[in-house]
C-alpha cells in the first residue's frame, strides 16, 4: 500500500487487541501510520456510529501526508456507513462556510 501512496490506515474494528497488538505494529514497520476508531455494532449489527467518530475520521484524513486507507473486518457495514458520514459531515461544512 505504501507504494500506493498510502500513509495513513483507518481500522474501524472494535476488537481493540487485534488493532493494537497485530494490526498497528505490521502497518508501523511498513512506514505508515496506524488510526483506530473502533465502531461498535447494535444489537441488530448496524454500525453505532457518533459525531465524533466522524469528526475524527475527517481530521485523520485531513492531517495525512498521503493517501488514506480505511477498513474494518469484512467491508460490509462499519467501513460504507463512515465514508458515507464522513462525506455528510465534509458536505455541511461545505455549505455553513458559504
């Protein structure tokens, strides 16, 4: 990925061991950087998404030297719904700044 340009990887997992014992020390000795926002999931699995994950996603993505790359654990749910929010969020900005 870093050959891509990627500088910077987003887990949205909520398992925090996996992000921070296996996930983040792979991603660091490649040369990138490594974001946990763990998203948790509703009873009925939907992602539980607040403004401030959001918030943090957009200044994650805002601070990067490179391209981003964001993930969770299957692509399905957490990682469509945040870039999703993440561009509701970017879009209102946009439009209170006019």
């Amino acid at each position: 990925m870093k050959q891509l340009g990627v500088t910077k990887i987003i887990s949205f997992i909520d398992d925090s061991f996996l992000h921070d014992q296996i996930e983040a020390p792979q991603v660091q000795t490649k040369g990138m950087k490594s974001v946990h926002i763990p998203i948790s999931m509703d009873s009925f699995n939907n992602p539980i998404i607040n403004d401030s994950d959001v918030a943090k996603l957009a200044e994650e993505v805002k601070s990067s030297e490179g391209s981003v790359f964001v993930h969770c654990s299957q692509g399905k749910k957490r990682t469509p719904m945040m870039v999703w929010k993440l561009a509701e969020y970017l879009n209102s900005k946009l439009v209170n700044n006019k």
